[in-house]
C-alpha cells in the first residue's frame, strides 16, 4: 500500500519526544504508537522488522501468543474495531461503516464508549448504487479515494465497503448501498473503487459475502442460490475486487446460503475464497455474528472464517466450554485458531497498519475539497427518464414561476438509513439548490392550493421512499400516484423527481412531462439537481438496474409472502426471532438462477418501464461505424470492437457506449444478452470520437455444471453496442474460435 500520504505526520513525529509521542498516542487507555516507536518490546521480535514479509511477521507474532490472546483475536473489541496486544505493541485497528463516507454521528451519539478515536466532520457522498449510475470508472476511484483521505485523516484503517450483493430485487431495502443488478458493471465499478481506497492505506471490506439481496427475515432466511447463478452473477465482483483491487477484506451476510450459516460457510468461505481464490485475508462476520444460531458454533473452526463481529463472545464461550469437557482437543483447537488470527493479523501487516501512525490529521485540510467530488458524482448520477417537449432544462431567464411540492423528507432526501447513513456536513438540500438558481421564483408552501399550483410555469413534485438497513420496501406507492393523478390534471408541466435506491410504479407515466431518478445524492444534492434542472450540467446518469412496470413482472415477486398469506418486511433482532418462531426455516430461492435483471426480462419478453443502462440527455448521440479487429477470438489474444459516437446535438454531452454479447444458437441455455465492457464519452456538439473496447474469450464464457468450470461453446457471436440493454445500434458477428 502507498504510505506517502503519512510522511507529514512522521516528520512531525520524529520531532517530539518519545514521551511526547506517548501522551499524544495515549487514547481511551490504549496506546496507539506503530511499532517503530515501542522500546519496550522483544529483542528478538521479528515481526518488528519491516524488511521482513507480512507472512513471516505474522508467524512470529503467533508464536508469541497465549491461547487466550489467540481466542481474543477471533473477536473484535469496542464495537468497530479490532483488539491489540499491548505488551507486543499491537495497536487495536479501527473500523467504520460506510460505503459512501466515514459514518460516525449516530453513534458518537448513542455510543460515545465505543470511540476512542471520534470523528466529528466527513464527507457524505452520494450512494453506492449513484455511483454506479454514473458509468464512470474513473470517477469512481476518486470516489474512493477521498472516502480513504477521511479515514485516514481520522485513524479508520478498515472501511466496511463496497457493498457487492447484486440488485435481484426491486424491493430490496439496501439496494441503494450496492452497484446494480449487473456483475459485470458492479466489477468494473468495484475493483476502481478497491483500488482508490487502498491507495490512501484504507482497507476496503467487501460485503456481504453472499445472498445478502433482501433484508426480510435476513438473519435467519436460508438464500438458496444454484451453482452457476453463484459462478455467474454473484461471485464474480467479489472475484474481481480480490484479484484485480488486491482487496484484503470481505464481510459474510447474516443469510444462510444452502443451508449455510454465512459466517460459517465451509463450502464457499474456506473452499472458494480460501483455496480457490487464494484468499488469505479477514473474512469477518457481520455484526449479528453467530448469535443467531447458537447451536452451530462447531462450523465456525476450520470453515474459512477469521474474525466475528462485534465480538465473538458466543463461540469464546463454545470453545472453553468444549475444551472444558474435553481437554484432549485443546492442541487441535489452538492450531485452528492460529489459522484464524493468521489471516487477521497477516492483513494488518501487509497493509502497514502496525508500522505506520494510525492518522494523518495533515488530511482534514483535504475534506473541504471532496465537495467537488461528491458534487461531480451527484450530477454525473442524476438519470432524465423521461422529458416530453424538451420540458428541461428550465432556463433561469425564461420561467416566471416554477412551484415545488413534496414533503419535507421528500425535500431532504440524501441517504438511506443504517450503516450506510453518512451524516455530512454544509448540506444544500433540494429547495435550497433550486432558491440559490432560480431566487424567487422558486414557490413551495404548506397547503398550496389548486389555483397556485395551476398558475405555475412548472411543477416540480419531489417523491421519496425510504430505504436502508433492517427493512424492505413495497414497490407501489399508492399515495404518491393519487397525488401525481391531481397534480397532472392541474398543471400539464409536471416534472417528478425520485429520491431513493429501489423502483417504484409509474401508472401516472403518460401524464407527466418529465422524470428524473435522482436516487440518495448525498450532501451536495441540491446544487447538483439545480445545475442539472436549469442546464448548467448535461444529464449523463444510466440506470443500473431496471425498473419493472409491475412488481409481478419481477423474479423476485412473493419472496417475503409467508405460508399465513401475508407479507412481511423487516429484517432485523427482534423480527427475525419472531420469523422465526412463527415459521420455522425460511428459504428464500432464487428460482431464477442467472436470469435476473434484464436478462430475466429479455428471457421471458417481458417490456420493463425502463430497460437496464437507459438514461436521456439534453443532447443526441450517434453510433456508427462497428468494427472487429478479428473475426475470431483466441486464448491469450483479445478482439478490439470499434466505433465511432457522434454528438449530434446542440450541447455538450456524455454518452455511455455498452457492449453487450449474445450467442447465436446457443447449445445450452443462455441469456438473450450480457454486458461485457461499455465506456463513457463526453463531447462538445458536432463532434465525434472512435471509441475501442477489448473483449476476450473469457467473456464468451458459462459456468458448465457438468465440468464444474468455465467453458466457451464454438460457433458464431453477436457483438451488439447500443445505449441502453434494449436500445442497440450497432451489431457486428465475430467467431469465438
């Protein structure tokens, strides 16, 4: 991992005394000195020694443990963190939600214990699931990297991020913290994202580790997930994000999967991640950890799992108890153990942490300066659905009265709710964007009535529905319909605009002259819908997932209808006990295998309201020209698709070019279409750019159940380049041999 970003704070360092740098490291009863500044430890300590490997140090470190020490390294301490060894200089390592900022308010309010090191100001960028709306990959480095420059200006050494389950579900409660119903747009986004973080010397966490799709009943539901949905859609961003981004972290789901408690999934965390991938890094529970099946603590040992969360008070008991009744086993426990805190440890000295001072306050001056960025991700996100008439942008010096509706939380929207709730600072909410453009011709009140709101040049009704941890969220939203219902009949200039991470109906589609999915923009999300609604910013967001028209048109439909008839939502403690004891084992299956998002609605010709990656802009765009390298593919040799995308417009403007694949006769079955690269383009009007995107033989590529591997069926592929999963323009065949 890159250190230059902490050469401030050890020059500074090297300046004080060494009793100085005691009392400045001395926290909450905790020393939290790297190791170079300890004098009191081991003379013959290898793991002191920085020319030394990460593996080499850890071992050393283990040798020196006492079986206690070891059992108390399974577990984490102060709620989000991870202990230390005071008397070998082991500092404990932080940890912090979130995927979209450094999360601390909430519990520095309920939890002021748990702190030793508090933040009190971070960035509350827009959610993970905007950032992937932007197709930007660049973007999402620096996404990344400033979230990384906060926690390291603060001491958080472990992000709890990105989240990676995939968007299955339009009612998924956590949609907002993932990157879409797609796996190869979630890699892509995601191993940016790793690669930002750490370059900061911020370990990134991938989460949850695997199924984690719903929040109904999410700690006690058995997720069944066939082999080749698994190898197909769900692995491969983790995959990418291990191989590729170098991550050394994931997170486990609070689900079971096949029968598996994911803290204890033998199958997948020891056999997949561990062997297959070459894992050697923390694979942590997630803060339920096992109490939820109390009588399953033997799967822990040897199933691949490294560290619980919170604490790993339950399976601490297990294994004294165990060792109680049986002490022969004691020898044989103790090298499971080893095994476990061999990957944690191992993980802290390859990313520096005992070796390097645990904040570099040099960084604070940096957190003003990611305004820019969360505002760049805001606008590049915001996604125009609709805009009949050219309805938008609204010139400034054109309109006399624009009247603004929607409840206050509708009005403020910037975050769903949990781990994923970041709480900013300087927040410009939707009103106050809109009042910094257009002044006083911005009309919001309580009651309006009729006549105002007939009056208006232009309506701007705001929706919202709540999202985040522990709860789904229902996919129609009736109230909202009656009201958009009045106000289309009131006003023919209606303009809505979403605040959320889920889909939602539309049946007053026909009636409105504009839509925009403005998701959970984070602290800046004002200014950024304000410069996109008056024209300041051309809109460049594509959808990530796609919208249904009906929720029964969905593979997920009736995922939380119990056996009483009725559905259920919630998802967390006490529900989930409560699910529990009234039904038993809840399976959740996922029946559809690969076939979700708009390969389940290609599959099944089933027309969504909107397709996955379809976005408007105030511009028009041009495909042309599709080229091959190669008429046929080999191993070690990709194929370059090129074409050419014009601006045909008259502002200036990005387009996002995606490359999706279909096999023509296929032998076995197959989606319709997959993604497999795509690229954002920004051009001033008139002009045009040749755009080349490599694919290789791996993306021709299923997982065959029979060879229990990847295979590529010969015969010829349809290489199709559109702007959206429906709308191509471009075809051209190519042989994969």
């Amino acid at each position: 991992m890159k250190r230059s970003l902490i050469t401030g704070t050890l020059i500074l360092l090297a300046s004080l005394t060494f009793a100085q740098q005691k009392v400045q490291y001395q926290i909450c009863d905790h020393d939290f000195r790297p190791l170079y500044m300890r004098h009191d430890l081991p003379p013959d300590a290898i793991y002191t020694d920085t020319t030394a490997s990460a593996a080499v140090r850890t071992k050393d470190v283990l040798s020196r443990l006492s079986f206690d020490e070891k059992l108390r390294l399974t577990g984490g301490w102060n709620y989000k963190a991870f202990p230390g060894i005071p008397r070998l200089g082991l500092r404990p390592i932080r940890f912090s939600d979130a995927s979209q900022g450094i999360r601390y308010s909430e519990y520095a309010k309920k939890r002021m214990k748990y702190f030793c090191i508090l933040p009190t100001k971070s960035t509350a960028f827009p959610s993970e699931l905007a950032l992937a709306a932007t197709w930007n990959k660049k973007l999402a480095y620096e996404y990344a990297r400033s979230i990384g420059e906060e926690a390291r200006a603060w001491g958080v050494s472990v992000l709890l991020g990105p989240g990676l389950n995939m968007y299955r579900n339009s009612e998924g409660g956590r949609n907002y913290e993932y990157m879409g119903e797609d796996p190869f747009l979630t890699s892509s986004m995601a191993v940016q994202y790793v690669e930002g973080l750490q370059g900061t010397g911020t370990l990134a966490t991938l989460k949850h580790f695997i199924g984690n799709e719903q929040e109904f009943a999410r700690h006690v539901a058995d997720v069944k997930i066939v082999k080749r949905a698994l190898r197909e859609i769900y692995l491969p961003p983790f995959l990418a994000a291990i191989n590729k981004g170098g991550t050394l972290s994931v997170m486990t789901g609070n689900n079971l999967v096949n029968g598996y408690p994911g803290a204890a999934d033998k199958p997948l965390l020891k056999g997949v991640l561990r062997k297959e991938f070459g894992f050697d890094g923390i694979i942590m529970s997630d803060w339920a950890n096992s109490t939820f099946w109390p009588k399953k603590q033997d799967l822990i040992l040897g199933s691949g799992l490294s560290l619980l969360m919170y604490n790993n008070k339950t399976f601490a008991d297990y294994i004294r108890h165990e060792i109680k009744l049986h002490p022969a086993i004691k020898d044989s426990v103790e090298r499971k153990l080893d095994t476990m805190v061999f990957h944690n440890l191992y993980a802290f000295f390859k990313a520096g942490f005992y070796d390097s001072p645990y904040k570099d306050p040099a960084l604070l001056s940096q957190i003003e300066s990611h305004k820019k960025v969360a505002l760049k991700t805001a606008e590049e996100a915001i996604t125009l659905l609709k805009n009949d008439n050219n309805i938008l942008p609204i010139d400034p010096d054109k309109v006399n009265k624009i009247v603004v509706l929607g409840t206050d939380e509708a009005l403020t929207a910037y975050a769903g709710t949990g781990s994923g709730r970041v709480e900013g600072y300087d927040h410009v909410d939707y009103l106050t964007g809109l009042k910094n453009v257009y002044g006083n011709k911005i009309i919001h009140q309580k009651n309006m009535s009729d006549e105002e709101i007939g009056s208006a040049d232009v309506v701007l009704y705001f929706i919202y529905k709540k999202t985040g941890e522990g709860y789904d969220v229902p996919f129609d939203m009736p109230d909202v319909n009656k009201k958009i219902a009045h106000y289309a009949k009131l006003n023919k200039n209606l303009v809505v605009i979403y605040s959320g991470g889920n889909g939602f109906s539309m049946p007053w589609l026909s009636k409105t002259k504009g839509l925009i999915f403005a998701y959970l923009l984070g602290q800046e999300s004002g200014t950024a819908l304000a410069n996109v609604i008056s024209g300041k910013v051309n809109p460049s967001g594509k959808l990530p997932f796609t919208i249904e028209k009906t929720f029964k048109d969905s593979p997920a439909f009736g995922y939380n209808k119990m056996k009483d008839g009725k559905y259920y939502w919630e998802g967390h403690g006490g529900s989930d006990r409560k699910y529990k004891k009234m039904f038993g084992d809840i399976e959740l299956s996922y029946n559809e295998g690969i076939y979700i998002g708009y390969r389940w609605y290609d599959k099944k010709n089933i027309q969504p309201q909107f397709p996955f990656g379809f976005g408007l802009s105030y511009t028009t765009f041009k495909i042309s020209d599709i080229k091959v390298s190669s008429k046929s593919i080999e191993k070690n040799k990709p194929v370059t698709i090129s074409f050419k995308i014009k601006n045909t417009g008259k502002v200036a403007g990005a387009e996002v070019a995606q490359l999706y694949i279909h096999k023509i006769e296929p032998v076995i079955d197959r989606p319709v279409k997959e993604l497999k690269g795509f690229k954002k383009v920004f051009l001033q009007p008139g002009k045009s750019k040749t755009v080349s995107i490599p694919v290789h033989l791996k993306d021709f590529a299923f997982w065959s159940i029979k060879e229990n591997d990847w295979k590529v069926n010969s015969g010829e592929y349809l290489i199709e380049v559109g702007t959206s999963s429906q709308d191509i323009l471009q075809k051209i065949k190519i042989n994969n041999l």
